[in-house]
C-alpha cells in the first residue's frame, strides 16, 4: 500500500462553481497509483466541495438560487459580519454543503460517473485564492 500527498491551488473568481476535475486527475495519474481512495479536503470555511453534474451549466446557476434563498446575504440574523454581509452567509453555505469528498480509484480512473465533476463551491461574493488537500492511498 502506498500513499502520495498534494495541495491544489484554486482561485476562484466570484461566487459559484469551480470545476476542479482535471488537475485532480492529472495528478492522479502522475502518482501511478492504481487502485486505491482518493480524499479531497478544502482548508476553508466559507468554501467547500462538491461532486456535482458538469453537463449543463443551469445546475450551477439553479444551485447559486437556492442557495441565496436558503442563506441570503446580510440577513440581520446575523452577528458575524467581520468581512462583510457575505461573511456568516459564506460560513452558513460551508457549513450546509462538504469541506470533504472521497472517492474511490480504480484502474487508474476515478470512479466518477458520467455527468459527475469535483468542484469547488466559492461561498463568498468575491474570489479568493483556496487549497485544497489531496491525499490517495493504494497500490
């Protein structure tokens, strides 16, 4: 058994979507890894991760919607407002969604389905530079 280690730098350019599918795996192959589980961990709180379909772009916007209607910005609920009416709203989205994913390999390929992409989710109104943590184990 064996394991490789990576940290992948995303900018993100606004709030939505970022499809994070190729470079993870590119760097997937470059291991030579076959089988095994890869984990992908997001070192944010206003960020997070999701497999999600990458065929037609109105699921991300459809997404961004419910969102924004289930954690509007600048809510008066909110204390936490450090970094702006996006801040709690952010951490809220963060927390509603995954700051993890694992997903197994096999033969090389990762055993996403057909319509399925990694991305990263930018809670915050503006873009910000995000790490995301790769950590795959097998043989």
């Amino acid at each position: 058994m064996r394991q490789a280690q990576h940290r992948l730098q995303v900018e993100t350019p606004r709030r939505g979507l970022v499809e994070i599918t190729r470079p993870v795996r590119e760097w997937v192959a470059s291991t030579g890894l076959r089988d095994g589980l890869l984990t992908l961990f997001i070192r944010h709180t206003s960020a997070s991760l999701l497999i999600q379909e990458n065929a037609d772009p109105a699921v991300q916007r459809d997404l961004e919607r419910f969102l924004a209607r289930l954690v509007p910005d600048g809510d008066p609920l909110f204390e936490h407002t450090a970094e702006g009416r996006d801040d709690m709203p952010a951490h809220v989205r963060s927390a509603l969604t995954q700051t993890q994913l694992s997903i197994p390999l096999e033969s090389g390929a990762l055993l996403l389905g057909t319509w399925q992409g990694i991305y990263v989710v930018e809670h915050r109104l503006r873009g910000q530079p995000r790490e995301v943590a790769l950590h795959l184990i097998g043989d």
